[in-house]
C-alpha cells in the first residue's frame, strides 16, 4: 500500500527542513513517523534534510510544532526549526512583501513568541527564547555529580585544553570558546565531547571563537545529526548566554555560521534569535507501507 503526502522543504542558512503538515497525514503514517522522518532525511535515499518538522493546524494564537531528527528521535526544542514552523503556518509567498505577522509555535518544551516578516522570495523570522541559562549541575560520565553551576569546566581531548559551558536551550549544549575553527576538530572533539556528560537528553557542542565586539563565529555538532550542521539556532542562543557572560554591555551579537549569519539580540528576560528562512521547494513524496504495518520507506 502507498500514500501520496505533500510536503515543503526550507532551510535556515543551509540548515534545511522537510515540513509536513499532521492534517494531511493518515493516522498510521503518524504512528511510524519517526521511520518516516529516519528514511526521508537520509540524502542518498531520501529527501535529504536536517530534520522533519510537522506541523499542526494554525490557530488565533498560531501553530503546533514537532520536530525530528534524522535518526527519527523526537527532540522538544529546534531554534532553527521553530523559525520554520512559523514561516511554514503562513502562506507567504502569496502575501505582500513587508507584511508582519505574529504568532507563537507551541512545542514541547512550550511557547514561543515569533514574529515573521514577509519578503518575495524569503521571510526574516525571530523567535523570543527565555530562561537560556547554565545548568545548575552537571556529571562527568563516571564521575560523581557536581552541584554547581556548570560553567568553565575544563575538558582535554587531543593534548588541547578546552574549557566547555553547559547550556540549558530547552535542549542542552556544550559550549566551547576555541582559538579557531577547523572543520575536522570540530567533528571529532564534538563527537568526543557528547559522550562525556550525563544529561537526560542528548547533547549538542558548540564551537566558537569571538570575532570582534559583538560577533562571533559558530559551529555546531549536532546530535542525530551526527556532524556539524550549515547553522544552528539553539546553538546561537548557547553561545550567546556565554559570551553575554563576558560582555554585559552587548546587546546585539551577530553569529557567523558555515551558512550564512544570523543574530541574537537581547529582549528583556529573553534571547531573540533572528534568521532568514527560505523555502527551497514543495513536493509530495510517495510513502510505501511495509510488511510490518510501518510506514517507512519513499518510492
């Protein structure tokens, strides 16, 4: 058995989603969606993406948001994928440049307040983000918990002495200022550094290095991903709150990231990440039905 389902791929600074809408979906293509989001995500037999993002009807209010990593594991927060629920929840590209629309993305982790403007072929899209703090503990794999504030803990991978931060972005991360960036250290260390910490949920690392006053440079190593994606949303908001820690007076932060930039400004009690989200196409994908009732792989 085979299903038609609609979907629109769009991406954040190359970090690119498939979106599908839970209304068009039969209720047994829900049930594997997670078989659905590991297949589809996959390039060289799938669509190819960074993540599945679904996305329930809109409301007053605004929209419900899943989101999906490429292994199929549900994850609570996306920076980036909140962004693209809320551009996605609109007809856009119908709607005059320079139109401002608000709305909030419900996810796991709760609501948060977007604003979307319009342009012809692209959208700039802010999410506002509270409580990005340090984790109050944290433990070493193996090791005792240790009941204070997570910040500067030293790590050595490599004969190299890096000093890491523990973010809380709804999902957590690993931040460490380095010197430089270099693509193959950034693979390997944040693979290494992943699997150092006890945490509930898994974790994301980032890399940066600060640029100038006010800008930084950022990769990150995102888990289920498993490898530094083009931009991360959740990892630009990490590695703001530690660079807010040694410079109090900035207030706007620009984030170069392998893709392209986006910013973190300072909203009161709240970070605001803010991106240009572009959709790239629209499609349906054929779905076929395996022996085991799951829904898994695309034709």
């Amino acid at each position: 058995m085979r299903t038609c389902v609609p979907f629109e791929k769009l991406h954040v600074c190359g970090n690119h989603f498939m979106v599908m809408r839970e209304s068009a979906l039969p209720p047994s293509v829900l049930e594997s969606i997670a078989e659905v989001a590991a297949n589809l995500c996959q390039a060289e037999k799938g669509i190819g993406a960074d993540g599945l993002i679904l996305i329930g009807d809109r409301s007053v209010e605004g929209v419900r948001a899943r989101f999906l990593e490429p292994d199929g594991v549900e994850i609570a927060f996306c920076g980036n994928g909140v962004l693209v629920a809320a551009v996605a929840a609109l007809n856009w590209p119908r709607m005059p440049s320079g139109t401002l629309v608000e709305l909030s993305v419900d996810t796991a982790s709760g609501r948060y307040p977007c604003t979307v403007t319009t342009g012809k072929d692209h959208a700039i899209a802010t999410v506002c983000v509270r409580g990005v703090e340090y984790f109050e503990q944290f433990q070493i794999s193996g090791h005792d918990v240790v009941r204070r504030k997570a910040r500067g803990i030293p790590v050595e991978i490599d004969g190299s002495l890096l000093t890491v931060d523990l973010v809380d972005v709804a999902i957590p991360h690993a931040v460490a200022y380095v010197p430089s960036l270099q693509h193959e250290s950034v693979e390997r260390w944040g693979c290494m550094i992943r699997g150092m910490f006890e945490l509930p949920t898994r974790l994301n690392v980032d890399f940066a290095t600060i640029v100038r006053r006010g800008e930084i440079a950022l990769r990150t190593y995102e888990s289920g991903v498993e490898r530094a994606t083009a931009c991360c949303g959740s990892g630009a908001l990490a590695a703001a709150r530690v660079f807010l820690g040694t410079a109090e007076d900035t207030e706007h932060i620009r984030v170069h990231h392998l893709g392209g930039d986006t910013t973190v400004e300072v909203s009161g009690d709240s970070l605001a990440h803010k991106a240009c989200v572009e959709r790239v196409y629209t499609g349906e994908v054929k779905l076929r039905q395996t022996r085991k009732g799951a829904w898994g792989d695309n034709q």
